[in-house]
C-alpha cells in the first residue's frame, strides 16, 4: 500500500513538470510576434551641419592716411545707411584742397584774359586752347583733392551693425588699416553642405528650391522663420562629394549673427515608402539584417538596405519586398533556420505602438 502512495506522488510530480513545461513551451511560442512591411508616403527630414552668414558683411577701412579724430558710434551699434562712423583729421587734405581751388580761380582769370586777346586777334586760337586746357587741369586737380578731403569722413554704405573697433581714437592710420567690420543682418545666408546621393533624392522626390527648409540653431531650438534655398553651387567637392547649398532666412529680430553655426531641416517627400520599425533589425559588421518568416514558419536572415532613418523606423531602399514577414518581437531569440509559431501584427497597429525595446 505504502509503494501505491510513493507512485502516485511521483506521477503527481510528473505531471505537474510536464504541465509546467507546456505552459513555459506556449509562453515561448506565442512571445513571437511578425509584421510586414508598411508601404506609405511619408516625409523624410534630413538635417545638415550650417554656418551662418550675414547678407552683406564688408571690411571698414580708412581710406586716407592720418590720425583718427572722432569715432562716432559704438561697437555692436546698429547704424543707418549714410551715417557717419569714424573721421580722419582733415587739416592737410583741407589745406591741398584750398590751393587747388585757388589754382583754378587764376587758371580761370588766365583764360579770361587770353579769351579776350584772341577776340582782339592779339593772340592766336592755339593760345586760347593753351589757357582752357591749363583751366581745365586745375579743375580736375582740384576734384582729386576734395575727394581726398570727403575720404577723411567714412560713412556707413548701407544699413547694419557695427563689429568691434580694431582702432582707437588718435591712433595713426595709414591708407587701407582696417577699422572695423559692418554686418547687414536684416536677412541672413545659411550654407550647408549635401551628399550627392541626397541630392539626387532631394530633386527627384521634390523640388528643392520651392520648398520651405528650417534652421535649428545652437541651442537645439528651431529659428522662428522659416527659409529658403535659393542657391546651389554648380560644382560638387571632388574630395568630400557634396555640393553647397545656400538658404535665406529673414531675420527681423536680430537674432541670427554672422559666424553662428546650427542645421538646417530638409523635409523631402517619400511617395509609397517601405518602412520597418529599427526593432525588427540587427546589425552585423555595419550591415543592416531582418529575420524574414517563410510560409513554412521558418525564419531566415536577410540583409536589408537602409535608404534613410526616421524616428523608430528605417526606409528600406533594397532587400526587402511588401507583404513579406518579418519578425518583430523575439529576434534575440532564434537563429536563422528555427521555425516557429507567430502572431500576426498589422503594421499600422506597429507604428502606433513604437518607442517600445528590442525584444
């Protein structure tokens, strides 16, 4: 009787591991979950490194040689076009000046007279000629000295922003030191560079120059007006393969200066785009693999090429067909060959439900 108990105890213990067992083989089975690809369109934002350039930034310089008198603005100071900013003590070119126009006051007394002695036939034509070519070479001379006198005051060319002075008040200039710098940031010109593959996509997918492109600046925030590319360089670097770009942000506010750097967002349109989510992936020596799942529930490696990267998702470029399965969930748990036992997922519900981790 006592050897009855012992058994049944054992086939108790036997069938509670065996129950076990299936319970742990159909949380294993039913743990795999697979998709398919989802075929959309969809916009695709790249991002590119930028320097940032003011529209018109120029070189101040003097342009006579002497000592600085008066500097009439401040570093950083906005000004407007025409208005003063440094002088170059004037005396001597007032000075040269002031002969030059009393030379041309007595050339012209001189030719009065000889006008008057050739009407009389005193003097011949060529006389007369002499005398307006010597008046005419005052006048002239006296038109080089007072644009030597007007070079002594150096206004602003447009409307802009003053840079830090190079120069203080007395110091002495000689012809072409440079001053300061003038920044027109009323618009401003964000350059970026474009692999060529891209731009190739960029113009196939879009045209490029018609459409919107914002500029993240260094504080990861986004410019608040939105640009446009307006220019494109003709050649490509031969040795980096990119070809500069050029947009044009307004900048009413000031808030973009010459010398910032940030990037620039391109959003280029994907028509019938093939998507999967990152999780479904691994990678293997810098390539991109997917277990794809064959009728007969077996799973097979498959490399995939990855065109570009959204937020959770690849767009797969080559590699992958629509309406294949691909495992989604349970990728660290097989190898290539295991047959398996899967849920269906739709692959909207999927993209619904990313941010998850690699199972």
């Amino acid at each position: 009787m006592k050897q009855i108990f012992v058994l049944a105890g054992l086939y108790a213990i036997l069938a509670s591991t065996g129950c076990g067992h299936k319970a742990e083989e159909k949380e294993t089975t039913t743990h795999f979950i697979v998709t398919q690809p989802l075929i959309i369109d969809t916009v695709l934002e790249r991002e590119y490194v930028a320097q940032i350039r003011s529209i018109q930034h120029i070189e101040v310089r003097a342009q006579e040689r002497g000592y600085l008198q008066d500097i009439y603005i401040d570093e950083g100071q906005s000004v407007k076009k025409g208005q003063l900013l440094f002088k170059i003590m004037p005396q001597l070119y007032d000075a040269e000046a002031q002969k030059a126009k009393a030379e041309v006051e007595f050339a012209e007394i001189e030719y009065q007279n000889t006008q008057k002695l050739a009407e009389s036939n005193i003097v011949s034509p060529n006389e007369l000629a002499m005398a307006k070519a010597r008046l005419n070479k005052a006048k002239a001379e006296l038109n080089i000295k007072n644009v030597h006198l007007q070079f002594t005051s150096i206004y602003a060319p447009f409307n802009g922003m003053i840079d830090r002075f190079l120069v203080r008040k007395g110091s002495l200039l000689d012809e072409g030191d440079l001053l300061t710098h003038l920044s027109d940031n009323s618009h401003m010109w964000v350059y970026f560079n474009v692999p060529e593959a891209e731009y190739l996509n960029l113009f196939n997918n879009s045209d490029i120059k018609n459409q919107p492109v914002e500029l993240r600046m260094a504080n990861q925030q986004i410019f608040p007006q939105k640009g446009k590319v307006e220019t494109i360089e003709a050649d490509f670097d031969n040795e980096t393969g990119n070809i500069s770009f050029r947009a044009t942000f307004p900048n009413p506010k000031g808030l973009l200066r010459n010398g910032e750097t940030g990037n620039i967002l391109v959003k280029e349109a994907l028509k019938q785009a093939i998507l999967v989510p990152q999780k479904a992936s691994f990678e293997v020596m810098d390539k991109i693999f997917v277990y794809i799942v064959d009728k007969d529930n077996t799973v097979h490696t498959r490399e995939i090429k990855v065109g570009a990267e959204l937020e959770d998702l690849f767009v797969v470029n080559g590699g992958l067909k629509p309406g294949e399965n691909i495992l989604l969930e349970g990728i660290r748990k097989v190898q290539d060959g295991d047959k398996i036992q899967f849920q269906t997922e739709d692959p909207k519900a999927v993209l619904n439900s990313l941010k998850l981790p690699v199972q």
